[in-house]
DNA sequence: GCGGGATGCTGATCCAAATCAGCCCGGGGG
DNA sequence: CCCCCGGGCTGATTTGGATCAGCATCCCGC
C-alpha cells in the first residue's frame, strides 16, 4: 500500500468511499479508475438524468453536488436525495430503460459516463469491487428510507438536524468534512425542497437551531457548535449509514 | 402453454407479478416454484424481520399482507410499505448482514424462506429469472420514491386517493383487485402509519372521499365509486409502476 | 350474558407550518 | 452607475392536521 501509483488511484472519491467498507486490492483500484475514464462535465442549470429519457447511462461524480428529484403536476417539487462526490446517480436506470425522476446540479459537476457495459464487465472480473457497489446502492436506498421516516414522522426541527448530520457523515467519507463542519452550497430552497418544508420554514428553524446554540449554517457553511446536542435533538442513530458490508464473496 | 402442469406452476402470486413483464420459460416457472419449498405461516403478531437481525433470509410472500416498517424514539412508527402476495421482504437483508428495519404480519401470512444460497443459485442457473427479481425490486424501490414524494409534497386527501390507487394497481397484478375495487385487511392505524397521519386524520379525510363520491372504505372493502375522478384528485400517474422491464439478456 | 379490548367515528381545541407580504444585502449586467 | 434579481430574513395571518376527549360497535373469552 506504499507504492504512490496505487495511492494515486485510492485518490477518486468513489475509491475512498469504497475503501472505507471493502478492503480493494491494486485490481479493484485499477478497475475503479477506469470507471472514471469518459469524464463529462455540467452546468448548474443543465439536466444529467431526466424522467422518460431512454439511454442506460450512469454517471459517478468526480465533484460538485447534484440532486434527484420529481416534479409534481401543481409545480412543486421533492427532492429524493443529494448526490455528493463519490456517489453513483442513475445507477437503477442503467438496468432499466427508462428513469422516473430528474438529476441536475447545484454546483458545476465533473462525472464519469458509466455503460451498461462497463458495468457489467466490472461485475464480471472484478467481484469483490461488484460487491462494493452493491453496497453503495443498498446504503443509498437505506438513506432514501430514512429520509422517508424523516418526512413521515420528524418535526421540522428535526428533520433539519438529521439531515445536516447524515450530510457530514456521507462527507466524511470522503474527506469533505469533519465533526466541526462542512461547506455546503444549498440554499435554504434547496433545503425546503428536500425536507418537504417552505423556504420560509427553513429559514426559521435554521435560526432556532443556531439560537440554541446546536448548529449555524451560514454563507455556505456548516458549522456544528454543539454536535452531541445536536445528535441529541435529532434523535440520529447513524445504524443504517453504516451498516455491514455484503458478504458475497 | 396449453401444458396442464406449466398452468399450475403459474398460479403462484410471485409467478404471475413477473409473467406481467417478462416471458417467463417452463425453467423459469420451475425455478419460482422451487423457490417457494419451504413454506413458513406468520401469525399476526409476530416478527419475520426485524432490526438488526443478522440471519440472512428473506421470504416470498404467499398470501397474506405485511408491513415494514421503522421505530423511532418516541414511540411513533412509520410504516416504509405493505407487502402483498407475490411480493419480497428483506430481499436486502439477505445480501447484507444487517436488517434496519422491522416486517410484521397485518393478516395470517404465509410465506417461503429464500436463502442467500437459492437466491445466488437462481442468479446463476436462470438469468431471465434473475433479471425479472432485479425488476421487481426496482419497482419496489420506486414505490418507496413515490412514497416519500407523497409525506413531503401532498396533502392528506391526495396521499389517501394515490395509496389506494397504487394498492390497487399492485393487487391487480396478482388478480386481487379490478377496476372496482379490493378487499383490503388494513385499519385506520396502520394507514395512519403509513402515510405519516394521526388515525383521527384518517377517518375524516375518508369519509371526505366518500362524501365526494370518489372512494368508499368500510368493512375491510374498498370501492372505488368514481375512479376516474380519484386519479384526477391523486393526481396519480402510474408511470412509476409499470416502467419498462429490464434489458440484461 | 357480561366485560373488556379493538376499531371506527365525531366534536372542540390547539399548534406547527404554510402563505402572504415585504425588507435588506450583494453581485452581475446593461 | 444603477438596476435588477437571487438569496436570506422577518412579521402577520391562515390553515391543515394533531391532540384530547368521548361515544358506539363488534368480537372474543369467560
């Protein structure tokens, strides 16, 4: 693990990732960044992925931050999930052939193209990396879950400390924040959208919670003052972010 | 297909939800009836998953209704889904150590043990197979999606109208259900539960859908008086249930 | 036949969050 | 330079749904 060309490689977030919960060998590495071989990039106001679009293409992101979501006849919308770097997006819609929701930026984004085909051709020669996404794709549905239990049966306070926590544990994971903070580019519509509140809401709750001394999140970033408080007030139990890894294999 | 034998096998729920979307061949058939060896019944208060179980089983559901569903602190709950015949549960669970969530019986259940080992068997031995199981969870993944949509961005009546549309539209599959209506086991809690309501809540905004003529719910049967006009006040768009089924061989 | 536990139903009251309306600030473009 | 526009912020008012309280019914065990 000292030879700087398998560090290098260890390098993409998908690979830090992955590293946490899988031990990858050089061959896994490698296959890893051969994902990454057709680098694409997007704009803010761009569309990666769209509801009814047929092509089966995934994409990892390299940077930047994009998220999932669905519009509502009426206008409104919901937005499903956060993509942050490391993650996969679109990867149901590479099986099957048509997607049923939307995924666009909020910062410019850097993404690697994946096929069917590269898929899986990993899946095929490299098993244990195979397993890897497998996992990744299971935690991301076990975080669409929760985000379900946060809408269902969270107050708004709550829903915003869960949510702000889930954030910085995903980042942590790949080296994008620690138990002091994060930066983050969502404006407070982004976050209504998400938490299924009005940008109105949003606003207050974040100042109760800065009021009360447990998180501030200004100019882009968040700043934990009291992160044992705040777990507290958001009754977070990080269980399904870390669960097992697969065993297949 | 005029075959005697072919025509039983074929009567099983999980063999007719998947003939819906793929050409199943008599191996195939074969292969789900296999799956269905150990049979298993559930009384209603029991637990066949639960959270942080480390088995790693799953179940085919036989007949009989389910839910899954999260506990919080607090006491609340939130039903994430219900399972109905033809159905998996903990499909997850079986290719990853731990189970973060809880599945209980609503009726009598009966249902049939899937290991890892038959599971990975069917994978190797019937690819159609295996790729009619893979679009089978997408779809429940896409439920879980619409249903997060739902607690986040409806209101009360139109997460009620588009549960029973869906329900409906998921009991079809399986021939529990026509244009009219279903019987259909839950209480006013467990739809409390599930659409992130009090049972209060429930009960009147039933009664409004049967005040304006669309859906009638008494006695463990549900009517649809109007169907039309109940997919026009869901606003429900079935594109999510039945997108197209998968490409892999 | 009786008592008790589910479940369905309803009115009265309360409260969390939406909506409406408007302010301030900073940055980019004409 | 100024204007506009997106984002953050705030008060006043309204509203959807929760909570509390209580009633009726049915079913089941004894």
């Amino acid at each position: 693990m000292t030879d700087p060309a398998i560090l290098t490689l260890q390098d993409s977030p998908l690979a830090r990732k992955l590293s946490a919960f899988v031990r990858l060998a050089p061959a896994d590495l490698l296959a890893v960044s051969d994902l990454h071989r057709r680098r694409r990039k997007f704009a803010v106001g761009s569309e990666m992925i769209y509801q009814g679009q047929t092509d089966q293409v995934a994409f990892v992101l390299a940077s930047g931050w994009a998220c999932s979501y669905k519009i509502l006849p009426g206008g409104t919308r919901q937005i499903v999930d956060f993509q942050l770097p490391g993650d996969f997006l679109g990867l149901r819609s590479v099986l099957f052939r048509t997607s049923d929701h939307n995924v666009e930026p909020i910062t410019p984004v850097q993404a690697s193209e994946v096929t069917q085909r590269d898929l899986l051709s990993v899946f095929a020669s490299t098993p244990r990396l195979a397993a890897a996404v497998l996992w990744a794709a299971s935690r991301d549905e076990a975080m669409v879950v929760e985000h379900l239990v946060d809408l269902g049966r969270r107050s708004a306070a709550e829903r915003m400390a869960h949510f702000l926590l889930e954030l910085n544990a995903r980042l942590r994971l790949v080296g994008m924040a620690d138990r002091k903070g994060f930066a983050c580019p969502l404006s407070q519509y982004l976050l209504a959208d998400a938490l299924g509140l009005s940008a109105v809401h949003v606003n207050r709750v974040l100042r109760e919670l800065r009021e009360e001394g447990l998180v501030t999140f200004q100019k882009g970033q968040v700043t934990f003052d009291d992160y044992d408080g705040l777990v507290e007030a958001a009754s977070f139990d990080r269980a399904y972010l870390d669960h097992d890894g697969p065993l297949l294999i």
